[in-house]
C-alpha cells in the first residue's frame, strides 16, 4: 500500500489486516490508485490533465472508503 493512500484512508489498512483472503474489487482499486497517483507526480502532464486525474483521484478514495467499510462490516459478521 503506497504512503499517499495510508495517509488519505488509514482505515483501509485495518480492513487488509483483517482478511485472509484480499478482496479482488479492493486490490484493483488500490492498484488504479498507485496509478493514478503516478500521473499526478508526472510534472509533464497539464493543468487540465492535473485537475483529471485529481478528480479520478478523488474518486477512487471515496471507491476505498465505500470497499474498506465493506470489509470491515464482513470481517466482523
């Protein structure tokens, strides 16, 4: 799990610590969100583009939010 993603949503790593099993919708979001964090550190991408993949940033947070809640109400049922 990257740094940007443990500092925007530190729940997440407790809902990953309890499963045995990844969940396959929360893995490809985090690995979308590696992705995307890639593009905003590129410094030759433009304004335009920033403010994209900013909101599909943005975005993808509120996906692992929504998914890490999820997991966490399974893990405890």
């Amino acid at each position: 799990m990257t740094d940007d993603l443990k500092d925007e949503l530190p729940e997440l790593s407790t809902a990953l610590s309890s499963q045995f099993e990844p969940d396959a919708f929360l893995s490809e979001a985090i690995e979308d969100f590696g992705k995307v964090c890639a593009k905003l550190n590129d410094t030759s991408i433009t304004a335009s583009e920033r403010e994209e993949w900013a909101h599909i940033k943005s975005e993808l947070v509120n996906e692992l939010r929504r998914l890490a809640k999820r997991n966490l109400r399974n893990a405890s049922d």
